[in-house]
C-alpha cells in the first residue's frame, strides 16, 4: 500500500493512494489432476480521501475506493466508499472515532450473480493515562451484524456436547466484537503495543495448543520527519503475519528560506 496526502488550509486534507495484493502463483488442474497451466490471483484498490476538522474536537472524512479482483479468468470490479467521524478531546488523552467501511456495488460479477461488498461499521474509543505511559482502546467491530456466534462441532464434542444457554451465547456474541489493546509509550518517539482479538482466537486457535492466536504485537518509532512501525498478527499455530509502515514527512525534508 503507497499513499500521499497533503493539507490545503482552505479546504482540509486530501490524499490518494493504491492497494496491491499479489496472492502468487498456482497450478492449475482439472478434476482428474491433469495439469491445465499455471494461473495468478490478484487484487487492486485506488483510495481518493479527503478529510476536514470541523471544529476544535470534531473531525470528518469520506474516502471513495475503486477496486478490481483478478482470480485466473474470473475478474469483477466495483466501487466503495468509507465514511468516518473522530471526536478528540482537548487535552488530546481521549478519542472515539466511527467509520462505516465499503459501501458500494459490485459493478462486474466474477460470474452472473451480484455479491455484496464487506460492508463493516467499526467503533474505536481510547484513552491515554494521564500521569502514566499507557494508552488503552478498545475496537467493536462488524456492529451491523451483533450474531456472530457459531457452535463448533468440536468445541461441543471437546465440552462433552453440553449446550451454551441464552445468557453465554450473549456474552460470546459481544466479545466476539470486541478487539482490545494496549500501548506502553516510554517517550513521545518510541512506542510498543499489543492487542487482542476474540473473535480470531475462537475460530482460528487449534483447541488443544491454542498458542497466541488473537494475539498481535507491534512497535513504532515516531520522530517530525518520519514514523517507522511493526506489528506481528498471530491468526493460527500455522503462522502468522507481518506489517511494516513507513510514514515520511516530505515537508520537513525541504528546506524553507
């Protein structure tokens, strides 16, 4: 992912950027096993934002997002939209912010049917310690959809098939949503993080060696020129991922006379 954004006093901040997942090579075969010739998956988003601060703790911003999948002869393209609000308080310790992602129509079917796009309404809320290093959020993710329960066949034969009741099958409904996370930060450069996502953990983490899957890990190094940052997602006992985000302040990189 590649993205500049500038600030036009009179307007706000605009930016443009695009999004590119190469998902390698495969072979291809026929149902019989017979190779049919080597095929690639591929996915693109173009990001056209622009941003305003509406007044002293409000802030707003729309994003607009052609994208187009390419999987072996199957192709689709659509468009969709981001729309997001943040709340900062004036001492700058607490935040909230709201975003309604991927609204928008698939415009080309990989085959003859419409498929919706991943529409997602996120809630984040955070607040930094005032006399302690320490920063504590929480995410609520996928609220347009509160039912995400689902009875595992083996987490019911691995608990003797009993049967959660109403009041548990709510409980794992809202923290199936919920994403918590914390950040230590020593100095106004240099911070770690962690996180920890429910939701992941009960369906990827293997019963019987869970390991740290849910779990992810980050650091980050933020100076007036540049920020450089880390984070590892564990998702199951298989592996995981990693993220590396570089942020450069072209402006302070220009000398002004």
């Amino acid at each position: 992912y590649a993205a500049y954004a500038t600030h036009l006093p009179a307007w706000g901040t605009i930016a443009a950027g695009v999004q590119y997942v190469d998902y390698g090579t495969f072979r291809g075969a026929d149902q019989l096993g017979n190779l049919q010739g080597d095929f690639f998956a591929k996915d693109f988003a173009l990001c056209m934002s622009f941003a305003r601060q509406l007044d002293s703790s409000f802030y707003v911003g729309i994003s607009l997002k052609p994208v187009l999948s390419s999987y072996e002869r199957y192709t689709s393209a659509g468009l969709a939209t981001d729309i997001g609000v943040v709340y900062l308080s004036h001492d700058e310790n607490f935040s909230a912010g709201l975003v309604l992602r991927n609204m928008g129509y698939q415009f080309k079917t990989y085959a003859s049917t419409h498929e919706p796009l991943p529409f997602e309404i996120i809630l984040g809320l955070s607040q930094k310690l005032q006399y302690a290093p320490f920063r504590f959020s929480v995410t609520l993710h996928h609220l347009q959809n509160f039912n995400m329960y689902f009875d595992s066949p083996l987490d019911q034969q691995a608990e003797n098939n009993t049967q959660k009741n109403n009041g548990e099958k709510f409980l794992e409904n809202v923290l199936r949503h919920v994403i918590a996370s914390v950040e230590f930060l020593p100095s106004k450069t240099f911070y770690l993080a962690t996180a920890y996502n429910y939701q992941r953990r009960k369906e990827m983490a293997l019963y019987d060696a869970p390991g740290t899957a849910g779990f992810s890990f980050g650091a980050g190094i933020r100076t007036q020129k540049f920020s450089l940052s880390y984070g590892h997602a564990v998702y199951h006992a298989a592996g995981g991922s990693d993220h590396f985000s570089l942020l450069v302040n072209l402006g302070n990189f220009i000398s002004k006379h």
